[in-house]
C-alpha cells in the first residue's frame, strides 16, 4: 500500500479459495509477480502460501478485533 492506504500500481488481488468468495478474509492484495505464480503455477504453488495467507486472515481478524473495541460494537 502507498502512504495514503491505496494499492501500489504493481498490486493485485487475490481470490485465495475462489473467485467466488469475495470477502476481505478470502482474498488478499499480493504483489502481480507473486499473483501470476498463484494464478497459473497450480495447487501445488498455492498450498504452499497458505501459512502467509493464514497469517494475512489473522491480521483481517485482528483489525476487525481493534475496530470493535474502538468504537464499542459487538459482533454478530
């Protein structure tokens, strides 16, 4: 992301599961090299991102966390 929270020219999303499931936790904003390796290296490539994937959920989760407890909102 640039200073003002926009994605960089070179970025792409990501659709980690399928195109299908489009919300926050299932894609990711990666870098267009490592999105045409997904994209066209096979399931092999992509089990392989899974920990950094997993690791980009926890933080998608976190932030929603800080979100609700800084303006007082509980989860449905």
């Amino acid at each position: 992301l640039t200073e003002a929270n926009r994605p960089v020219a070179s970025a792409a999303f990501d659709h980690f599961f399928h195109r299908g499931l489009n919300k926050p936790e299932h894609g990711w904003l990666i870098c267009g090299a490592c999105h045409a390796e997904l994209t066209y290296g096979g399931y092999l490539i992509r089990f392989l991102r899974m920990p950094e994937f997993r690791a980009f959920q926890g933080a998608v989760f976190e932030h929603r966390r800080q979100e609700r407890a800084r303006t007082g909102d509980t989860p449905e």
